[in-house]
C-alpha cells in the first residue's frame, strides 16, 4: 500500500470469502490508516485515488469477500 498510495496501513486482518468458488473466491485485506497524509513517493498520483462512499464501494466490481465486508459494515 505503501509504495502505491503513500499512505502508511496496518494490513493484518484477512478476509475470505463466503463460501465463493472460482476467481471470485480471493481473500482481501482490511487496511487501517496509520498516516494522515500520503507521502511524495506514492507511485499513484493523488488524481489516481479516491475515497469512495460504501454503496458506490459494493458496487464497484470488488472481490466477494470485499463486498461482504462493507455490506456488513454500512453505517445505517
């Protein structure tokens, strides 16, 4: 995450999928925010990352196991 985004994370929980065969069934990993702001040596310029709200999140093609995760974490 580093390397791509400048921003510093801690990536140590896993997600797997529910239950999900095929290509679909990659787990993925939850990434908290340990830095405020990204460092200059990102390889992804700021225009190339975005926040994006939950419902826009779920539906943006991501793995199953993404998916799942936001769903169930979805402020109400």
């Amino acid at each position: 995450m580093y390397e791509l985004t400048g921003y510093l994370v801690d990536g140590t929980s896993v997600l797997r999928p529910q239950g999900a065969a095929g290509e679909d069934a990659r787990p993925a990993v939850v990434c908290q925010l340990l830095s405020r702001a990204p460092s200059a040596q990102a390889r992804l310029g700021p225009e190339r990352i975005r926040w994006a709200p939950f419902a826009e999140a779920i539906d943006a093609g991501l793995p199953e196991a993404v998916r799942d995760y936001l769903v169930g974490h979805t402020p109400v």
